[in-house]
C-alpha cells in the first residue's frame, strides 16, 4: 500500500492506462507541457511524447469532436475538460453524438471516450469553476456517469472508465485532490469493485445517507459526530450516478427505515430527487418517513466568501438525518 494525494492516484492510474494500452491518448486544455491546471496529468507528456498527451485549443466542441473520430478509428481516447461549467460548450457533442453512437449505429460502433470533469464547489471559485453538472448526464441514456470520493477508488476506476466500451463521465471532486489515502498500486482493475456498484462507506443502523463524490468525507464526519449522539448512520458512496447500484441502497433502507441523500448540486432535477423517488417506490412500506434531502440552493453558485453557506456541511447534514428522525430540527423551529 501506497499513501498519496487523490490527484496523484488519477494521474498513476492515467499512466498505467497508457502504459497498457498504445491506443490510450489523452486530450485536454494545458495537460501536457502545464500537467493540467490542477497538476492531474503532470509528467505524462514527457513520458509519453506529445502524440499521446495533447494539448489542445480552447475549445471543448473541437475537443469532443475529435474523440468521437479518433474513438472510431479505435482509440480510446481520454478528455480532460478543465473546469465543470467549461463542459457546456461540448454538450451537444456528448449528448447528440458520444451518447447516441451506439444505438444509432445498432451496436456497429462502440466510442470508449472517458470524460474527465473537475467538479464541485470548495476551492474559492465563482461560476463555471465550481458547479455540479451531473445530473444533465445522468438524464442522458448511453453514458454512464460515475464519481469517486478517495484516492484507492480514483486510481481504479479511471482505469476501469478507460477500458470500458461505453462513454463514461468521470466526475472527480477537485476539492478533495490534495486528500490523501492508502492506494493498492498493485491491485488488477478487473478484481476491484465494478465501477457501476455502491459502497457502504461507514454501516450503520438508524437512518442511510446516501451521497457521491466531494460529500462522501463530509457524510463519513457527520456520522462520526452522530455517533456520539447515539445515532448510527450508514453512509452509502453511490459511485456510480448512472446506471445507480439500488441494490445497496435499499439494502440498506430496509434496514435502517430511514433515508437521506446530500449532494453539492441543486435540489431541483437532481440525482437526489431520483434516488427519494426510485427508493420510494421501491421501499415504501420500509420507510418510517420521508425522505430527506440536503443540497445546494437553486441559485447561480455564489461567490467565494458566500459558498459555505451554499455547500452542504456537517451542520446542514446533521440536521437532515434529524428531520428524518423525527427529531428537533431547523424546519420544525425546535433545534436541538
């Protein structure tokens, strides 16, 4: 086992990509002479020449573009797409072109593009550098959608994105890239956990909270503190956004009755919405109320010195699992 930063694990599992693979390139705004703006990709185009880590121009449409033609020549090529609000300019090729290929094709052409996207608030930044787009992916079929939250599973599951047939969005929280955790550099992607499964974080007995990404740490200290409390929370990583692992989840709310899911993004339309709805609907006589979500607000995201009002916390966190308990909470104006 290997201690490093969440970055440093994308980037070794960037490399053994591309050393396993010749038909591995990678594309992306300033990720080779620079190493990327977030030092993701540093090293690699010295260690693996220009031809395969390119630089390109700012322009996301282009980028997109040109990896659906190299993915149909049969390369699998690697996007990188600097900031989250930076995807927009791309969308219409990921959801008109990279999503659509295979079925329009009849299963004739397959387009294994792996689209790297920094994600989340946390880091200072206003709009466009901080935003939470995932949902709109989650909506589109023939991608899939996933997000890691810890070094081990960033260095695995880009692999597993990278070898995958299907387009993949790897949404990768920039807020954690310098958190550090024990990587098994030696463990085969094919033995890991499918990227398309949910983890149970922390097991727990009272009440599931479900999360991904940048709020799985946040979730993980929020039952630490409930535990002191008397509460115990399983916190279940989702992993993947689409196609979602429902199995663990209603596992889980079987068992505990109760559920709440937190995520960075909006409430509105979000992948918490479709998690309270399919649990709903699949565990209704389990539950022993409502389920809970805590989000970001329906605004633009805000500027700096306003985004920890905006980002979930432990506070906000904690206060759902009080609503879902039937406990004093900040809606029902009897705080505990």
């Amino acid at each position: 086992m290997t201690t490093m930063t969440f970055g440093a694990a994308i980037n070794a599992g960037l490399r053994k990509s591309l050393e396993n693979d010749p038909k591995v390139v990678l594309m992306g705004e300033d990720i080779g002479t620079l190493g990327g703006v977030f030092r993701i990709t540093d090293g690699l185009q010295k260690d693996f020449g220009k031809h395969r880590v390119i630089d390109t121009p700012l322009a996301e449409s282009g980028i997109m573009g040109t990896a659906v033609g190299l993915a149909y020549r049969g390369y699998r090529p690697v996007v990188e797409i600097q900031f989250d609000g930076f995807i927009y300019p791309a969308f219409d090729q990921i959801v008109c072109q990279v999503a659509k290929m295979h079925y329009r094709t009849r299963g004739a052409v397959t387009l294994p593009i792996t689209i790297r996207v920094p994600f989340g608030g946390g880091i200072g930044s206003p709009e466009h550098h901080s935003e939470s787009p995932e949902a709109y992916f989650t909506h589109t079929s023939g991608l899939r959608v996933v997000s890691v939250s810890n070094p081990q599973d960033a260095y695995t599951m880009v692999q597993q994105a990278i070898s995958c047939n299907d387009p993949v969005l790897f949404f990768e929280p920039k807020r954690r890239y310098h958190d550090k955790g024990e990587v098994d550099l030696g463990i085969d992607p094919a033995s890991a956990p499918d990227m398309g499964s949910a983890a149970v974080a922390t097991p727990g007995t009272d009440v599931t909270l479900v999360t991904y990404g940048p709020l799985v740490k946040t979730a993980r200290d929020a039952a630490l503190a409930a535990a002191d409390d008397g509460i115990s929370i399983e916190v279940i990583d989702l992993r993947s956004l689409s196609p979602v692992d429902y199995s663990t989840v209603e596992a889980s709310v079987r068992k505990t009755g109760r559920l709440v899911i937190t995520h960075e993004a909006g409430q509105s339309g979000g992948v918490g919405a479709e998690v309270a709805a399919s649990i709903t609907e699949r565990c209704f006589h389990y539950l022993e109320s409502a389920p809970v979500r805590v989000t970001g607000f329906d605004i633009p995201y805000p500027y700096s010195k306003l985004e920890m009002h905006h980002l979930p916390d432990l506070d906000r966190i904690l206060d759902g699992v009080d609503r879902a308990l039937n406990r004093p909470n900040s809606l029902s104006g009897l705080e505990g």
